[in-house]
C-alpha cells in the first residue's frame, strides 16, 4: 500500500475558508502527527487567493489549489473529477470532507470513483495505535447507536465530519508549508448535469439550525391553531419552533421545521419537547442540545428519558404562565 | 419514461427508545418482537417521486429490494402506491455487504432490468445510514448523479431536479439516464387506495439470486469489503431528569422558567 497522508477536501464560503475547513485542518493535523505523516489540503474555487497560506497557517504542509471559474460554486461533476485526479496523483490513505451540501454529495461519488472506504457524518475520528487505521464513529439508526467502522484495505479511508464537532485549529501565521497549484483543465465533456439556478431562501426570524432555543411540537398539540402557542414561546426566547414528523404530515407544521432522522438535526442550547412522545427518529434530531425540557402529560413518555427538565401536565396549562414568567425574567 | 426504484426495508423508526436494543457482539441491532419493518422512509419518498413522474409521463415504475424474502412487503408496499413490476435480490451472498456490495448488486440487477431513464434511490437509508449506495450505484453504471432532490420532473426528455441545500435549493439539469436520490422534501407518499393494494396483494414478487443477476462471488467476498464495522454501542446518557413541580400547574411552569432563566 503506497498511500500515505492526510488530505482534507477544504470549501471556501464567501471567499474565506469555511468553519468546517478549519475544524477539518485540526483533526487532520491531529491524524498525521499520529501516522507521522503530512497534511496536505486542496482547494477548490474560481479564486483562492491567499487562501492556501491560510490553511497552511491552520496546520496544513501542503495545499493543492486548483482555480477554474467552472469551480467556482459547488459543480458536482466538475469537483469530482478534480477531487479524484489529485487524489490519484497525490495517493492519500485519510481523505477527510466536510458533512455539508458539499461533502454529502462529494464524498460519495469520489469514494464510488477511487472505490476507498468511506463513513458519513462522522462524530469522532482517531487512529488506531496498533493497526494505524482510521476509527471513524459515526451515528446509525438515526443515533440511537454508533458504530466504529475501519477500511482495511480500500484507500483512501474517508469520512465526513460533522459540524462543531472539534473545535477549530489554531491559527499560526509562522508556519511554513508549501502551496501547489494543480495542474490540467477541467474536461468540460464530463460534465452532465448542469447548475441552472440557486435559489436563497429567506426564512422568518431564526433558521432551526442555527437557533439557541427550539420549541417543539408533537401530535399532542392538538392543531395548527395551537402551534401558536409555541411560537409564542419561542418568540419570548429569541428562539424558533420545531415540530415532530407525525406533526408535520398533519400539516400543523411546514416540513422545513421537522426536527429528527429525516428532517433536521438542531442542537439548541435549550430544546423545550412540548405533548411530543420521544420516537427515537425525533429524538435523534435533538439529541445534540445542551439542555432538553419536556413538557407531556404522560409521565411515562419516552422522551422524559432523555430530558433534564420535565413537567407532567398538560401543556395547554403550563405554556402560557412559562412564557409569561420567561417575559418577566427575561425583560428585568 | 421507465423508473427503477432502489428500497430497502428497514427497522420501524418511529418505535421508541426503550425497545431499541443491539447485539454489540454481533454488531446487529435485535429487532423488538411484534414490530414489523417498514420501508425506509426516504425510499418511500423516492418510490412517490417516481409515481408523480408516471402520473404525468406515463411510463413503467420497477422496484428492486436488496434483503430477505421478506422483503417483497415493501415491494408490495410500493406496488401498492403506484408500481408495476418488482422484484426482491436475496442470496445467502448478499447478507451484510457494504455500500459497495450493495451498489454491486443493485446495479446487476438494474443492468438486467435495463430500458431505463431514471434510477432513483432514498438519500440514506433509515437504518445504518450510510449515504452512498446510490451515488456508487451511479459511478457503477456510468450515469450522471443527483443527490438530495427535493422535486424532480422530466421536461424535454431531460431531467430538471431541485437540489435542497442549506440555506435554499438548487436548480440542476440532467439528461436521461441518471440516478437521482431522493430526500423527504419531496413531499408526502400517497396512502395506497384499496385497489391497488389488492394488485399488490395477488402480484408475485421473483426473487433473484447472485447467479440470475449474473452476480460474482469475488465482488461479493467479504475479505474484498471496503468498509467494516468493528463496533456498535448505544452512547450512554447521564441525564437525569429533575421532574419540576408546583402547587398548580401554573406555578411548576414559573419554576422552570426560574430554573431555565439561570441556565441561559
């Protein structure tokens, strides 16, 4: 096996490197001072700017740059294919993405075209003293379980790595590495799909994902009409409102606010479950919040197993002296 | 327009938390008597994108099923939402392969189906969740790939897909064949009406085996894997939880205030 070092697929947001390139460059570091190995990273983009010596200044030792204004958002026949040819020149045995619009589409298809090994969305990555293989540990049945998954012989071994879920690597403007530009132009008759649009969508208020407290609902509010309950909530805490997915087939919910395995994974500081019961498709969506409150009249709820806080009652009772008594606290 | 469908079926997801319960010997997950499985969800959706195509394309809609015999439920299931032909792939050979595996299998038997214009799969499966087979599935047959549609629809023999990303979606184009994976903002899947599950019901289900897919065993062997799992756990949580109560409900709800308020 001729396969050596750590290589991070980087993305650049609004012509910076983006959060989970930072956090990527510190994990991948960790990794290759354990093998002994080098860090390199590549780039993506129309323009990149200073860019490599900045991830060189995250702790990369090389940065492959590859510039083509048909790179210049995410084409995922065109990342592919330069993705892949580096990956062919330089050899890797870690290749590391980020779990983004990005790397969720990327990962796959590079590790279908270099046929590696490759687990998404991964919580934890470390190498294995003994046998120096990757450990990825990444959440199945919607996280109610981890698995620890090994490639112990398809390489590169890849993983996409969660969001926040490593702190971001020191920035070290001394440190010296080597930036490559990458060679060959991009064959424009691989490319079949074309991008015909991007469309921005401008939510209300706070996006879910990005919220400091989510309010909940299940199928026990009843109705649309009493959602409102819980945006009242919400809006006294600067927060937005989730619902369960049963609530949203209803339809008392847009499905853009479906908290769980097939709808968004939120982790609030503050998560108030209201009259939901806890299956363990929601409650893979909300696992990752600092503090859990359930509000739910049966006491012997699922989701009371997995709160800090709860109250047995019905909710209709409780939801407007909270949010009255939040008002007051929060305004003194 | 002729669709292929990719399902797979799946543990109940919507079973809570206390009847969840694993093997971490045998890195399985012991599924808890009396809950029968389900499609996973995702392929569900998949399985209505493909029916609201046929609606307005016409067409053929095949499903192929990678599992037990068991299986032909969900490819009933799908028969029964709007499918016409369907068929389970289960071999002593197929039992716990990887992403590579399985992509291997589903694309002989798609390969043998052939005469298609579109394979669609769910984005991940609702079980192990391993979010690939579908876009090792499309390097295997050579097609174009889009992931995480949100809608699709076919306009002048090509296809016009909504890719969903984080802050809004995408607009992509792509010709026929390609595979496309679906994702739950697709929509709803219809409730079958009575008569197709009837269909369903009296509809026989060929199971096909490694040799009638022309399947090879070295592709299958599981020394060749890509990947492995060497664990499975179910993360302990230490949470406790503080039961806040009051004289009236009124009052237990200003002591959580109270409480959260110091926390935030």
């Amino acid at each position: 096996m001729d396969n050596k070092g750590v290589l991070v697929c980087g993305e650049i947001a609004e012509g910076k490197l983006a959060p989970i390139t930072i956090e990527l460059l510190g994990v991948g570091r960790k990794l290759a001072d354990e093998l002994g190995e080098e860090l390199s990273a590549l780039l993506m983009g129309s323009k990149t700017g200073g860019l490599g010596q900045e991830a060189i200044a995250y702790g990369a030792d090389k940065v492959y740059v590859a510039e083509d204004s048909l790179l210049d958002n995410y084409n995922s026949d065109a990342y592919t294919q330069v993705a892949a040819n580096l990956c062919l020149k330089v050899l890797p045995s870690i290749m590391l993405l980020g779990h983004t619009d990005v790397g969720c589409d990327l990962a796959p298809r590079l590790n279908g075209r270099l046929g590696g090994g490759l687990a998404m969305d991964c919580l934890a990555l470390s190498v294995d003293p003994a046998t120096k293989l990757l450990v990825s540990t990444r959440p199945v049945f919607g996280g109610n379980a981890h698995a620890g998954m090994i490639s112990k012989s398809a390489r590169p071994q890849m993983a996409t790595l969660r969001l926040k879920i490593v702190p971001p690597a020191e920035r070290n403007d001394s440190r010296q590495g080597e930036v490559i530009p990458v060679e060959g132009k991009i064959d424009p008759s691989a490319l079949k799909v074309k991008v015909v649009d991007r469309i921005k969508e401008e939510v209300e208020g706070v996006k879910l994902e990005d919220a400091e407290v989510v309010v909940s609902g299940g199928r026990g509010i009843g109705s649309a009409q009493n959602f409102e309950m819980l945006w009242e909530l919400a809006r006294v805490l600067g927060g937005t409102v989730g619902a369960t997915r049963p609530a949203c087939d209803d339809g008392w919910a847009p499905m853009t606010l479906q908290v769980g395995q097939t709808g968004k994974v939120v982790s609030p500081k503050l998560y108030i479950a209201v009259a939901l019961s806890g299956a363990i498709q929601h409650i893979a969506g909300c696992l990752g919040s600092k503090y859990i409150v359930a509000i739910n009249k049966d006491n012997e709820a699922n989701i009371f197993s997995v709160a800090h806080f709860g109250i047995v009652a019905d909710h209709k009772e409780i939801l407007p002296a909270l949010t009255a008594k939040f008002k007051e606290l929060l305004s003194a | 327009m002729n669709i292929i469908v990719c399902v797979k079926q799946v543990l109940d997801p919507e079973i809570p938390p206390a009847k969840f319960k694993i093997d971490p010997e045998a890195k399985q997950v012991i599924p808890p008597p009396g809950v029968p499985p389900v499609i996973s969800l995702f392929d569900e959706r998949a399985v209505e994108a493909a029916c609201r195509l046929k609606d307005k394309q016409g067409g053929t809609i095949t499903v192929i099923s990678l599992g037990p015999e068991k299986a032909s439920e969900v490819v009933k299931h799908a028969i029964a939402m709007g499918a016409d032909e369907g068929y389970v792939l289960q071999d002593e050979a197929f039992e716990n392969l990887d992403s590579f595996g399985i992509a291997y299998v589903l694309g002989k038997a798609i390969q043998k189906i052939g005469g298609y214009d579109l394979v669609l799969c769910g984005r991940q499966s609702a079980d192990w969740g391993n979010s690939q087979v579908g876009s090792i599935l499309a390097e295997i047959l050579g097609i174009p790939v889009i992931t995480l549609a949100g809608d699709i629809e076919a306009v002048d023999k090509k296809l016009r897909v909504k890719r969903i990303v984080r802050d809004g979606y995408e607009v992509l184009e792509a010709p026929m064949p390609s595979l496309v994976t679906v994702s739950n903002e697709i929509g709803l899947p219809r409730l079958p009406a009575g008569v197709r599950i009837m269909i369903a019901a009296r509809k026989q289900v060929p199971v096909w085996k490694a040799q009638d897919i022309g399947a090879e065993s070295s592709q299958l062997d599981k020394a060749n894997a890509h990947t492995e799992v060497t664990s499975l756990s179910v993360p302990t949580r230490k949470t406790e939880c503080e039961i806040v109560t009051g004289d009236t409900p009124g009052q237990a709800a200003e002591n959580l205030a109270a409480k959260l308020a110091e926390l935030l």
